[in-house]
C-alpha cells in the first residue's frame, strides 16, 4: 500500500520516540522509503544510528552532516510525500503554532508543501492544557492532520490520555491517507483473465497458451489505484498476492461467463482480458475415451461471447476489451469495438516479438470509442498495465465531465 511513497518522519523528544523505531520499520515494511529527522532532545530516547539502520537512510539533525556538509531543509521537503511528526511535544507543537525556526525540524515543516501528519504525546495534564488545545486547534487550521493521543498508562505513572498512538495505528492512518487520495476510490472494477479449459472427457480439454500476466496486473494496477477489485481467473498458474483482490477461480468459458455476467451489474470498470476459448466440443464426454479408432473427430460449438453479452448489458461501465490480432490490428480492433459495444479496446500483435501470449512484455495500442488512439512502447506487462489503468482514469474523467 505504501510502495514506494516518500515519508518524512520528524521526532521529537517525548519518551515514545522510542517506539518510533518499530514505527520506521512498519513503514519500510509496507514499502515506504523513510527518512528521519530527530531533534536534539528526541536523540535521547531514540539512537539514530538505530533509525539510520531501519530507514536505510542518514538520520538528519542538524543543518550540517557529519562531514560538515549543508542539509538542505528545502530538498527533504520537496523529496517527502508526507511528512509525519511523532512523537509530537507540547514544545514543538507550540513551536509550529506560531512559526518559530529553531532547528532543521522546524525549517523542514515550514519549508512542506505536503501534508503533514502529527500524533501528539504528552502528560495527561499538559495535554489538556488550554494552550495545547489551542496550538493543536490552530496548527489544524493550516490544514495539517491530527492522529489523537490515545487514553492508557503514561511515563510519569498517571492514567489518562496522552500516549502517543502505537505505531500500528499511525501506519493505519497514513494509509488511510494515501488510500484516499487515490483516484480510483469508491470505484468497482471487474477483471476477467488466464485461458479456460473446455472440457473433451474427465482428463482432456481444449486450452490455450494464456498466462493470465496481462489480467492479473491490470487487477492489480486498479486495486493500486484505489478501485474495489474482483478478478474472474481461468485456470492459470500465476497466484494472487495482493489480498484485496477477490479472486473467483473458474474453468470453462461457461463458468467464466457465469462468475463474469454474475459480478457485472454493480460494477463501474470492467475489463474483459481472458483468453475465452472460441470453440468448445459440443458435449464432452463422461468417460475417459479409449483410443479403440484410428481417427476420431470432435465435434466443436461456439462458446458464448462474454464481452459481446456484457456489451449488450451494460449501462453505468466502462467496458474495456481486448483485441489479440495477427494481422491488421488497428482495423480488426476497431471492429471488436464496435460489435462488442466498448468503450475502450487494448490491440496486441500476437505476432510482434515480445507481444501477445505467456510472455512478461507486451506492445500495446490503445483505441476508444471517441475515435482517440494512443501507441505505446514494448513495456514490463505491470507497466502496460498502468497505462492502460491510466487511460481508463482519463477516459473516466473526461466523460463524466462532458
Ligand atoms: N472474448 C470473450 N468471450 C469470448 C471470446 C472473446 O469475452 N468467447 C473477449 C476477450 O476477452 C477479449 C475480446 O473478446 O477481450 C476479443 O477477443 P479476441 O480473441 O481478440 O477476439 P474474438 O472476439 O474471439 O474474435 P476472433 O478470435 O475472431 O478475432
């Protein structure tokens, strides 16, 4: 969730900057890149070497480095994508009320143009205190965000709010807040992908060569984007680590169309990226069937069209499908578009090396129903993913806008 995201953690000296130890550490875990900033009385409770080790970074605390070197307050705001204060004094808060600059710190704060998140800990007493909550008032005011001291034992023996919130809960609340800035939240999105089998008798079936890549990263593409994710998977050998995926396992077309049709009404994306068998045997056969001919013919029906149903069908979604083609792309994709009722379709070569079937590469070719289209370089199947995550953002806000 917090993959990759820049966080600035500023600590000051309250006695719970020893619990920020475990705090980076959560925050590394989750795939933050952290960097820290320590005041000279948080250096008390909490060694930066320490912190230096789990946020793999230098530990700042001074204008000047060990080396003597200038540390720009400025640069470590803009690199920051957040910036987090805690533990939070009565001092720094004080401090941040009224803008006073005494330490790189405070040059830091007021340098943010990121929000800024603060978990306050303090003696029960001075918690309580009319200026606290007055200086706590007012640094809300700048639009800074609050994460409340929690009610339990304090350092000084007293019983009562003022503990800074564990590090559990800070980490909570900063994806909370990352979660809602993403553009996809609220959103529903339906994936279907990986081949399907069509059954000829209990042990064979007709397949195909689909790894399920393209489906499962666009799938993880919108859960990253926010989107409310349930993934339709043929059977396929690629496993599903991002656990807010719902994964329905299916098999045949017709289960896929089933678990796909069933899911669809609610639904605000859809994208149709399975490798639906095009033709299945007409009934496949009970037994195992002995060899006992010299020839033997099977009797093929057509499988149902997923897309073209759910085209038919729909009403509230964008509906994205794919086009695998191997020759006249662009002209084959716009037909699929059309007789499917899309309102977005991905094209691929199945010939173009690097593209198509079972590989981690993928070429693709975006075209829409707006008559827009946009060519995309050879990319990783994630980053082709992204891009057309992107697209359907940008198809999204440009019509529901118009
Ligand atoms: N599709 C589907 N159900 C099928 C066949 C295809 O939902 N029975 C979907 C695929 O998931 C894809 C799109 O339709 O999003 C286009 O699939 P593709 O194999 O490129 O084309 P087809 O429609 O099967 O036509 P053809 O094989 O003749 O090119």
């Amino acid at each position: 969730m917090l993959e990759k995201k820049k966080i600035l953690l500023g600590i000051t000296g309250g006695i719970s900057a020893y619990k920020c130890a475990h705090l980076v550490r959560l925050l590394v875990k989750e795939g933050a890149e952290v960097k820290v900033i320590v005041t000279a009385a948080a250096t008390t409770f909490v060694s930066p070497q320490t912190l230096s080790v789990l946020s793999r970074n230098e530990v700042v605390s001074d204008f000047f480095d060990s080396n003597h070197n200038w540390q720009s307050h400025v640069q470590l705001a803009e690199w920051a994508d957040l910036m987090l204060i805690a533990p939070l004094t009565a001092n720094t808060l004080a401090k941040m009320a009224v803008g006073q600059c005494d330490n790189i710190l405070m040059a830091t704060y007021l340098s943010a143009r990121t929000k800024i998140i603060i978990a306050p800990a303090m003696d029960l007493d001075m918690y309580r205190h009319p200026t606290v909550i007055k200086n706590l008032a007012i640094i809300q005011s700048f639009g800074n965000l609050v994460i409340p001291a929690e009610f339990g034992e304090l350092a000084s023996g007293l019983v009562g709010e003022g503990r800074m919130a564990e590090p559990e809960t800070i980490v909570d609340y900063v994806k909370n807040y990352f979660r809602q800035s993403l553009p996809l939240i609220g959103i529903k999105a339906l994936v279907n992908a990986g081949p399907t089998y069509e059954a000829i008798d209990p042990v064979r079936f007709i397949g195909n060569r689909s790894s399920g890549k393209m489906g499962l990263a666009i799938a993880e593409a919108l859960a990253g984007m926010g989107a409310e994710v349930s993934l339709v998977l043929g059977p396929s050998s690629i496993s599903v680590s991002n656990s807010s995926i719902l994964v329905y396992h299916v098999e045949s077309s017709d289960d896929m169309y089933a678990a796909t049709l069933k899911n669809y009404v609610d639904m605000d994306i859809v994208v149709c990226a399975a490798a639906v068998a095009d033709y299945k045997p007409l009934k496949a056969a009970t037994e195992k069937i002995k060899k006992l001919e010299k020839e033997f013919d099977l009797h093929l029906v057509k499988t149902k069209d997923i897309l073209e149903e759910l085209g038919k069908r729909k009403k509230k979604q964008i509906l994205v499908g794919f086009a695998l083609e191997t020759q006249h792309l662009e002209k084959n994709a716009l037909v699929k578009l059309q007789k499917k009722n899309l309102d977005i379709v991905v094209a691929n070569s199945a010939t173009e090396a690097g593209s198509g079937f079972g590989g981690d590469t993928n070429k693709i070719t975006i075209l829409d129903k707006h008559n827009k289209k946009q060519e995309f370089e050879l990319k990783s199947k994630e980053e082709v993913a992204l891009d057309i995550v992107n697209y359907i953002i940008a198809y999204k806000k440009q019509n529901s806008t118009s």
